[in-house]
C-alpha cells in the first residue's frame, strides 16, 4: 500500500492506494468520528464488494447501513440524491453518521453532496472503484449532480476523511470504463507533467492490458499531481482550473447527447483532442505535440473525434460551464506538452472552425482498436 496525503491543514487526509484495501476495514474506521456508518454503492458495483466492505467494518465494531441507487450518469440528479436523503432520516443517522461511498464517480459525487447537505455536512469517505473515480474524482472534494442544462451544475465542495482506492477493483472493469479512466490519466501528463506524458507513452499498453505495476504507479502519478494542486488552490480559483482541460467541449457533448451515452473519460478525451486542435490554430501548440496526444488517446482505447452538434449548440452548451467568467467562455488550452493555461481570449472565427472542421456527424464514442 502506498499513501499520499491531501494537505489541507486541519482538513488534511490520506490516500491510500494499492490491493486488497477494501478487506481492510481499519483503514475507514480509523477515520470514523463513531462507529456508524451509511454505505452508499450501486447496482452493479454493491453485489460485488459491498458485502466485503461491510464485513471488514463490523469486524472493527462499525454499525452499517447499506443504501443501494441505479448505476449510470443518467441517474446522477435530484432524485437519487433525494432517496439517498431519504434513508439517512427514515434511519435517523446523526451528524456524526459517516457516508461511505462505495463506486465510481457517480456514487462519490451524489454520496458527497449528500453528506454536504445533510444536517449542513456529515463526515464522509471515498472508496472508488472505477480507474477514473481513484485518479480523479474521489480526489479533491468536488461532489455535485447533473441538470438538463449542464453537467455537475448543483453542487459543493466537500473533503472526504479519507480515500480508500482498492487496485483489485480494476480487475473487474469493463473496458470501456478502464479506457475512460486513462482520459484523466493522459490528462494529467499534458498538463502538468511531459516526463509522465512520456511514460504513458512508451507503457499504454502494459495499463491497457491491466499490468498491475503499471496501474498503479499511473494512479500514485495522478492523484500526486491532482493533490498538491487541491492543496493549493482548493477552490479552482487559480492553478486548480487546468484540471478542466477537456472538460469544456467534454461536458457539452455529455449535455446535449444525454447524460450516459458517451462516458465522462470518453467525452474528455474528445474535448481534450478539441483543446488541442484550438490551441495549434491560435499558435499556441505545435502540430506535432497535438498529434502526440490524439495517438495516445487512441492507443488507449479512446474516442479522439467530437460529435458535429453544430458551432451554436456548442456555444450554448458551453456558455452554461461553471467556467464561464463575465458571460466570456474559459478554454484551458496548451502552450506546449506540460504547460497549460486559462484563458477566455479565443477568436470567435478561430473557435467556430474548430467546432465546424474537427467535429464529424455520427461520431459515438465506440471505442477503436487498441493497439500499442
């Protein structure tokens, strides 16, 4: 096991990532303000480890109670956060009553939002499952759910105690969710880190095909970056932003295609593909290093092509992103391999072309052939 530590004074928790972590109720209970806790997991995921959970924390004396929700993004909204409400009050769990969240992205952001609001914020815990939920949702505290008019638009800011990332659990993702996890991956080499883009490159494969030392030096990697940028800047009022990078092209495919049909790693992927493209057309970029990451992520299974929504759907869509400063849309674009930046001055001729000329009708996110 390895453990990396969120630094955010009193605030602060741990990371811990590696095999076998969710037989090891100590590493949750430890972190327990009382031994009560609300375990909160999906259809799909809870019959695969919510028993095992709940068993390694009643060995260390915690009281659990399992609440189960519908898996998808399409269920990310008012109604299953109200009946994750409804069974902390129908089960009177305190303010001392920690939710748990046992799942993906989905799970960790509804549970978080959930113990956000209820009796004005309970203690919480992450346990992702997924590849993207241990190397990037989970991380952070961000919890939100989605509305009709754009993605993740309700929400809060709120740490976990602890985040608990159990590696076995990749073993049992499909791999169109393993592919959608190395989008956040990929991410955090092309912005931040080319000596990391660099092994991404030469190991695709080795993460593709599930190699364990691989996957998990690829999540140690990630969450390192993505935890020393929360810890100073926890509020995306500065460097915290150029974790968006993709995620402006990428939430408005998600919108308008209907929350679900494209995954939030897949619709990055193509966003992140389109940030490029708009940075190489405003000079920011070379040629060569957009086509860098186009390669990679294909190579990792990923959708590199947009849907064609047409220049003022997207503009609309885009124009509800959280990013959006003074009515002035914010793009996180690149200046080279590992050095991204803000910004809101792009040329309406420059980014209608891109939106025009490198989208395509029809593009879906199947996933392509995986080559190395």
């Amino acid at each position: 096991m390895q453990t990396l530590t969120v630094a955010l004074e009193n605030r602060s928790y741990p990371i811990h990532i590696g095999p076998g972590l969710i037989a090891r109720g100590e590493l949750v209970a430890a972190r327990l303000p009382q031994p009560r806790a609300v375990l909160v997991s999906n259809t799909t995921v809870a019959p695969l480890y919510a028993e095992r959970l709940t068993h390694a924390l009643r060995a260390q004396g915690v009281a659990v109670l399992a609440v189960t929700v519908p898996d998808g993004e399409a269920h990310k909204d008012w109604r299953t956060l109200n009946a994750i409400l409804d069974a902390l009050l129908e089960n009177r769990s305190e303010r001392g009553t920690a939710l748990i969240a046992l799942g993906g992205g989905v799970v960790g952001d509804l549970t978080g939002f959930a113990a956000a609001v209820y009796q004005r914020g309970v203690p919480f815990i992450q346990v992702p499952t997924t590849l993207l939920a241990q190397v990037d949702s989970a991380v952070g505290g961000k919890t939100a759910i989605n509305h009709p008019l754009g993605k993740n638009m309700v929400g809060a800011f709120y740490q976990p105690l602890a985040v608990v990332s159990d590696t076995d659990t990749l073993a049992t993702l499909p791999p169109r969710e393993l592919a959608a996890g190395l989008a956040e991956v990929i991410k955090y080499g092309a912005i931040h880190d080319p000596a990391f883009f660099d092994w991404l490159e030469a190991n695709v494969a080795r993460l593709v095909a599930r190699e364990a030392e691989a996957l998990t030096w690829a999540i140690e990697r990630s969450c390192a970056i993505k935890a020393g940028i929360v810890a100073g800047d926890e509020r995306e009022t500065g460097e915290r932003a150029l974790l968006n990078y993709g995620h402006t092209f990428g939430h408005a495919i998600e919108t308008a295609t209907g929350y679900g049909q494209w995954l939030h790693g897949e619709a990055v992927a193509a966003g992140m593909v389109l940030a490029a493209r708009l940075s190489v057309r405003m000079g920011l970029l070379a040629a060569s290093e957009a086509s860098r990451i186009e390669s990679l992520l294909a190579r990792a299974g990923l959708p590199v092509t947009a849907p064609a929504l047409g220049v003022e759907r997207y503009l609309e869509l885009m124009g509800h992103d959280k990013k959006v400063r003074g009515g002035r849309i914010r793009f996180i674009l690149l200046r080279r391999l590992g050095e991204a930046l803000p910004t809101a001055e792009v040329p309406p001729d420059t980014l209608a072309a891109v939106l025009r000329e490198d989208t395509a009708p029809g593009a879906v996110p199947a996933r392509p052939s995986v080559h190395a």
